[in-house]
C-alpha cells in the first residue's frame, strides 16, 4: 500500500524513452556495483515479502522531474540511457570524523554513465568537482528563496546550494544530455558496503602514505575494508600532483577493481549475505523517485548487469589548470564539446577529446595496478 501510495504521488517525465526491463518473479540474488566515493549501487530484488518490503521502506527518492519542470533538454529516443552519479561528503553526523561541516554537503564524487544502446557497454565521464562552470539558477535545498547562478562557480556547489535537483540542472546545461536517473551515496554508507561485500581487493605499484585520508598502504596486494576503501578514493595529496585530478584517476581504478569482484561475491549460497548487501544498499542511496522503490532499482540493474569493467571507457571532462589559481581547473571547451556530442550520438568519445586535457595525464592512474 505504502508503495503504491508513494508511485502515485510521482509525477513522472514525459516521453520516457528507456524503460527498465520489468525483474523476473523468481528470488534472485542482488547484484551491487559500487562506484568510487559515491559510486553507484545497482541492485536487484528478492522475491521475499517481508524482505521487500523492508528493503523499499529503505529507500530515499527525490522527485527531480517535477523539481526541474520543462526546463530541461529533449528525452532523445535512440535507446541509450544517461546518469548522474554523486558522492556526497556532509559531514555532519557519522560523517564529521573527515573533517569540519563547512555549511552543506557538496558532490565530492561526480561522474556521468552513459549506456550505449544494447546495454553491453558503458562510457563514463568524471567531473572534477573543483571545475569552475556557469551554474543555473536553483530552487534552494532548504525550502528558502531561489539562489541565483552565475559564473565560474566550483562544480560541487551545485549539490551545496541546491541539491540532487541542481546538481542534475548544472550537468545538463553543461552537457546538453538530459539525466534519466541520478543515484547519490553518502561516506558512511559507502564504508558500510564495501564491509557488507567482504573488502575489495587491489594492487598498489608504489606506496601511499596519506595523513589526510588516513590511508597507508606498502606497494602489494590489499583487500580494502570500507575505511581504507573510503580512504583511498580520497585520497589526493600523496599522489600525481596531489590535486583533485590525481584523485579521481584513483576512483575510477578502485572502481574498476570494485566491479570485477562483484561478480564473484558468492551472495546465492550465503543468505545473510545477500540480506546484509541489499539492506546497506538500500540505506546507503538517494535515487530519482522512478527508482525508488525496489521493483523498479530491480529492473534497472537488470538491464545493466552485463556490462563489467573491461565494457567500461572512463575519462576526464577535459580540463585545464585556472591560470589565475592552480586549485581550479576549467573546462577546455571545444574538447568538452566533443564529450557530450559523441555521448548525444550515443557513439563512443573520441582519444582526440582528451588527449591535450589535463585530466587524464599524470602518475596517479599507475598506483593502482589495473587487472
């Protein structure tokens, strides 16, 4: 009752053009697939009544079509599909251990999966967060009067004044691309995950010593609990040039790594498991409402399992230091235009947008040994 209340209230988009396939009725066991400090949770369902219905009184929705109105670009029917993945790193509650609330929680992690036609590969594109864009104007996260946009404002701050709802609208007016579905996963529910999953194994090349992210790892093979996982997806100032870039070239290693074990978590034949996974997952997400609820975050990951790390192109939106302050990076824009363009044509991005980006270059992606 409770979920057929809550699908009624929705208001959904028009013109829908990528439909989730519907779950088969058989129990089957959940699949996770977690994306750097945010990553993204991907999730099937169980057959199990009193389950279900725990695990959908999990979930948090937020309604971004209504939210954002008409004012957005046009649902392209040529069967791909596009979402905004965010980390959010508030530190208020059992997030204040990393570091001091400065006001709001901001998109640490922010990352662009689009899903070619046919479901069998997957393009992603990281948005360093300290890009300096032409924000939109944003209805406020708090219920207060609207906040005006403007120029060369850090990409994080979208989450900041606005919310899931504003950080969608800076994307899309950024890319031209309208969002189909946005998933959001906070640093406490991350750790917890990776736990639930048993650690995430992976291969260090040099050492990491990061006071900041309290990460300390020797060159070799670790399995990474959810606290030093947590770690090294923020880690930053022990690694490349110790900036925001360096960091994300860790994420999409780690994220890499996290994907391939996921297939041999083993959750069919262990019960508690396949339980403990699906309840961390549900808690740790804020989706869009048309994936709130377990039957629909069901058939979203069904039609996405297929897809495994070696299926996956991941780059940088091509950038450039801020000549004004090394801190902030900027868009290189004929580059960034080729980004979204290819993703528009659902086609793949071309070495030739990034090849002079700051993004991609650097040492950090060599830490992280790659299967």
């Amino acid at each position: 009752m409770a979920e057929q209340q809550s699908r009624s209230s929705r208001i959904r988009g028009t013109g829908r053009r990528r439909k989730a396939p519907e779950p088969t009725s058989r129990p089957r066991a959940l699949t996770v697939t977690a994306w750097a400090a945010a990553g993204v949770v991907l999730l099937g369902g169980t057959g199990l009544g009193y389950v279900y219905f725990q695990l959908n009184g999990n979930l948090k929705g937020v309604d971004i079509n209504t939210q954002l109105g008409g004012d957005r670009p046009d649902d392209v029917d040529n069967g791909s599909m596009d979402i905004l993945v965010l980390g959010s790193d508030s530190r208020s509650g059992d997030n204040a251990k990393y570091g001091e609330d400065e006001g709001g929680a901001r998109s640490d992690t922010a990352m662009v999966m689009h899903v070619y036609e046919g479901r069998k590969k997957a393009s992603v594109v990281s948005i360093p967060r300290d890009t300096l864009i032409e924000r939109p104007a944003c209805a406020s996260d708090s219920g207060g009067a609207a906040v005006p946009g403007g120029k060369h404002q850090m990409f994080n701050t979208a989450y900041q004044v606005g919310g899931p709802a504003c950080a969608v609208k800076t994307v899309e007016k950024m890319s031209g691309i309208r969002m189909d579905h946005y998933v959001e996963v906070d640093f406490t529910g991350f750790k917890k995950l990776i736990d639930d999953l048993g650690g995430v194994e992976i291969t260090t090349n040099r050492a990491i010593d990061d006071g900041k992210s309290h990460l300390h790892l020797k060159p070799g093979t670790h399995t990474l609990d959810g606290e030093q996982s947590l770690g090294l997806v923020r880690t930053r100032k022990s690694v490349g040039d110790g900036s925001d870039l360096g960091r994300i070239q860790l994420q999409q290693a780690f994220m890499k790594a996290l994907i391939d074990q996921v297939k041999d978590v083993g959750v069919f034949t262990n019960p508690k498991k396949l339980y403990d996974l699906a309840d961390s997952a549900t808690k740790s997400v804020t989706t869009d409402s048309d994936l709130a609820s377990v039957k629909e975050l069901t058939g979203f990951a069904g039609g996405l399992k297929g897809i495994g790390a070696g299926d996956m192109k991941m780059v940088t939106l091509p950038v450039q230091y801020d000549p004004a302050d090394p801190n902030r990076v900027l868009p290189l824009q004929r580059q960034s235009r080729q980004v979204w363009e290819a993703l528009r044509r659902d086609r793949p991005v071309p070495a030739s947008a990034t090849k002079d980006s700051a993004g991609d270059k650097g040492s950090a992606g060599k830490v992280v040994a790659s299967r």
